[in-house]
C-alpha cells in the first residue's frame, strides 16, 4: 500500500471513488435524491478543484497501481491550529483491512509535522464509522447542524483527537 499526494489532473480518481463508496456508506442513511445531490456539491471536478484552491490537500491510497481510498485534509482549518480530515473513505471490498488507520495515522503524521494541536473531523451521527473513530480515540466535542442547500442538512458529529 502507498499513500501519494494527489496531483489535480488525478482529481477523477476522487470522484470516481466518491460514486462507488458513497451509495454504500450512506445508502441507508440519505435519500437516493440526497446522495445524488451531495455528490454533485462535493465531488464534482470543479467542486473539487475549488476545495483545493481554499486549501485542501488530498491523499491517494494506492494498491500496485490501483487507487482504492482517498483523505482530504485542512491545516489550520478555521484558524485553530487543528487539521480537519474533510474526506476519508475506502472501497467497501477493501474496509476491514486496517486501511482507514493507516490513512488516520498519515493524518496524525502530517498534523505532528504541522504541529497541530488536534485533528478533527465530522461524521453523519448516524454513520456506524463514528465507532471506527472512536476506536481509534476520537471523541465527540460537539454535535452541527450544516444546511448545504436545496432543503438538505448534514446532521454531524464533530469529532476530535488531541496531538
């Protein structure tokens, strides 16, 4: 397994994955209608190329040659001294495998070499990857409300790991 930087001709590679891993990890969770709808906000091409322009890096996890995840991350995000892990997800056939901690401690490397006090992050509140994070000693600081427009709402949990 490698953990590359992403290059911004790469960014298909993002919503590719986006369009296989999220009618899995948020099929029961969002309407079909949702789903598509924040697909189009988050992962489209220009969605993306604008996240990176307000300073998000994105990391691709690679098998061989085979992208098969992907972490995006903020430093300083807010201003606060943290690292906010915007995006993290992993093919469904590769979960289970250790591969969400290996892109969580990449994460916690480069928060430690940024000297980041936190690394945080928001997950659905009803996302059975919150007990993932809480495996991995994130807790719960605080719970948010987001509309993101066209009568829809990311109702989150903000989750935190002191450096």
């Amino acid at each position: 397994m490698k953990i590359v930087p992403l290059k911004k001709e790469q960014l298909h590679i993002v919503a590719q994955l986006a369009y296989e891993i999220w009618p899995k990890a948020y099929g029961e969770i969002l309407s079909p209608t949702q789903l598509q709808y924040m697909l189009k906000q988050f992962y489209s091409l220009d969605a993306l190329e604008i996240q990176i322009q307000n300073g998000q890096y994105f990391l691709l996890l690679k098998d061989a040659e085979k992208a098969i995840g992907f972490l995006s991350y903020e430093l300083n995000c807010y201003g606060t001294g943290n690292l906010k892990i915007h995006k993290i997800y992993i093919l469904p056939t590769e979960q289970g495998k250790g591969l969400g901690k290996l892109l969580i401690d990449k994460a916690i490397e480069i928060a430690t070499a940024h000297q980041q006090k936190a690394v945080f992050l928001n997950v659905n509140k009803y996302n059975k990857a919150r007990f993932f994070y809480e495996k991995l000693g994130f807790t719960i600081i605080k719970d948010e409300v987001i509309d993101i427009g066209n009568g829809y709402v990311m109702d989150d949990y903000v989750m935190e790991i002191l450096l």
